[in-house]
C-alpha cells in the first residue's frame, strides 16, 4: 500500500555505500540539507555486505518523499 504525503515521514531517503561516503560527502550533504530544513534520513547502523535489509530501514524508504542516490566507485557492488 503506498504511503499517502501526508504521512511521509522524511522527505529524502539518502541511498549511498557506506564505506565510500557515509563519512564525507554524504555526511556533509546530509548536514546541508538538515541546515536547510529538509528532513533527510541517513542510515547511521553499518550494514554488512550480504546483510538482510532490516524493516526499520525499509520503512524509511517507503516513509520518504524522494530518494538521493550517492553514486560512487563501489555502490554498484553494494547490496
């Protein structure tokens, strides 16, 4: 069932490959959007190559208005 706007909890979901940008460039845009009054969620647990994405997670992709995709050297390998 798709989540109506009204109940959108977030409005960007930030998609990116930890190891590669969790601690600089996604880290600054997540801090620039924030300053801006933008409600972006950014995945603070690590998830492991392989791991199961956990339910909290799904959630905030379906409770979020866009998605930002951090494109980088690895992300395509990322699960």
């Amino acid at each position: 069932m798709a989540t109506s706007y009204s109940q959108r909890k977030y409005d960007v979901f930030l998609s990116f490959r930890g190891e590669d940008t969790r601690n600089n460039f996604t880290a600054h845009l997540y801090d620039a959007l924030h300053r801006k009054g933008i409600n972006a969620f950014i995945d603070a647990d690590k998830l492991r190559r392989g791991e199961i994405i956990s339910p909290a997670l799904l959630s905030a992709i379906e409770g979020s208005r866009f998605s930002i995709i951090v494109l980088s050297e690895n992300y395509g390998s990322s699960r």
